[in-house]
C-alpha cells in the first residue's frame, strides 16, 4: 500500500472515531525515529507513552484521534478545532519531542494532510 492510500485510511478511520467532525479536513502529525527505528509504547517509549497519556486524559474524548504505531505516535486532527485544543495539541508533540529517548538518532516530526489527490507532508529532522 502506498503512502497516499495509506494516510487516506488512517484520515478515514479518524472521521468514523469523530464523527461531527467528518466533513472538516484532518490533518496528521507524526513522531519518528528518523532511522526508521522502533518507538513502540513497551520496549523504547515507556516513559514518554506516559507523559502522553497524561497529557491525553486531559481533553475529551472525540476532539482528535491519538494511534500508536510501531515507528511513533500519531495525533489525527481536523483543522477547524479551536485555539485551546490545538494549543494542546502542540503541546503533546512538544512533550513527545522532549522527553523522547533520542539514543536511537534524531527524531522526525511529519505533519500530513490530503487535499484533493494530492498529499502535503512537511518533514522536520530535530537533532
């Protein structure tokens, strides 16, 4: 499955979690090790999969979608929320991004979102 298809189905998935968000554009930002290295919740991540879920039981339920892969974090989003959510938002990433262990290299941040049939992906390489 190419990458396209494979950010439609996650952005599909993410409007059957929200719902009355549906008809809005949802945007993905992801968390990777930039060699492509393991950042799963048991074995690499433990520490920061908390500090995430603190940081995720203090929003409601149905604002964004949050999905765990075995190459990083992901947050759904559409991009008509408010100031104070995506204000959140921002700082969950931060949060992963500082209290990642970065012994496995340096970290990517992709921000993706599909308009029409084309893909936007912004790539940020953090040292």
């Amino acid at each position: 499955m190419n990458q396209k298809n494979k950010l439609q189905r996650r952005i599909n998935k993410s409007k059957r979690i929200l719902p009355n968000k549906s008809k809005n554009r949802t945007i993905s930002i992801k968390i990777q090790n930039a060699n492509n290295s393991c950042l799963c919740r048991e074995h690499c991540w433990p520490k920061t999969y908390q500090i995430i879920d603190s940081h995720l039981h203090s929003y409601p339920a149905g604002d964004f979608s949050f999905e765990e892969h075995e190459h990083g974090p992901e947050i759904l989003l559409c991009i008509t929320v408010g100031v104070s959510l995506l204000t959140g938002v921002i700082n969950l990433v931060t949060a992963i991004i500082n209290s990642g262990n970065r012994e496995k290299g340096p970290i990517k941040l992709i921000i993706s979102d599909k308009k029409g049939g084309l893909i936007n992906e912004k790539v940020l390489r953090l040292n």
